[in-house]
C-alpha cells in the first residue's frame, strides 16, 4: 500500500475547514460559531494585550494630570480602567463557559454512547455465558 502525501492530507483539512466541517486531525472542539477553543484563547489574549494598550494610554492621560486639582478628572479615568477590566473579564468568562458546556456535552453523549455499548457487551456476555452453562449441562 502506497503512503499517502502530506500536501494531500493538508488540502483534506483545509477543504473541510473552509466547509466549516472538523477533521480528526483537529485536536480542539467545535464551538458553535465554528471557532476552536484554541481559537478562542488566542482571540481572548489579542483583546486582553489590546486592552493592556488602551489601559496604558488612559494610565498616561491620568499621570498627565494635576496632582492637587482635577482629582475628580483622575478618579473617572481609574473607574474607566476598572470598568473596561471588568466587562472584558465578565465577556470573557462567559464565551468560556459556552466553550466549556460544549465539551461538557460532547463528554455526556459520549459517556452515554459509551454506557449503552458497556451494557451491549454485559449482555452479550451473560448470553454467552447462559449458553455454555446450558451447553454444558445439557451435554
């Protein structure tokens, strides 16, 4: 048997990956919008390095400001920063939360597809265990 072409299996994948479809050859779980967990990570840490940017740059508007005046000026622009951190945190969490009920359900099918083959099996073997019993007596 011929091996096969590593440019071959790579268009597979990049065919089915255009099509929205999962190969085997991936290794991370779908999520619904078709984005990988290991996707999702990465997009969660380019939207917390842009936001450690833009947290930088209000850090720099606040120094910028008069030590005794504007201290009104210089608290809004820390409850921004606070607030920013926070709605990304809470954004964050719960597209993990989605990520990780996906795989909490994709586990439960397969426990119970898993479960159901388990009593496939106790009862093919308690069948063939009747009939040897029988088998044996009745020889």
């Amino acid at each position: 048997m011929g091996k096969v072409k590593k440019t071959h299996l790579k268009n597979k994948k990049a065919k089915a990956k255009a099509q929205g479809k999962k190969t085997e050859a991936d290794g991370d779980e779908v999520l619904d919008a078709g984005e990988t967990s290991h996707e999702l990570k990465r997009r969660h840490a380019a939207e917390r390095k842009a936001l450690q940017a833009k947290i930088v740059e209000l850090k720099r508007q606040r120094k910028k400001l008069p030590k005794k005046k504007n201290k009104d000026d210089k608290k809004a622009l820390t409850e921004e920063m606070k607030k920013l951190k926070s709605e990304m945190k809470l954004e964050h969490q719960m597209s993990y939360g989605k990520d990780m009920m996906m795989n909490c359900r994709r586990l439960v099918s397969k426990w119970k597809r898993r479960k159901d083959m388990m009593n496939l099996k106790m009862m093919i073997m308690k069948f063939d265990y009747l009939k040897n019993k029988r088998g044996v007596r009745g020889g």
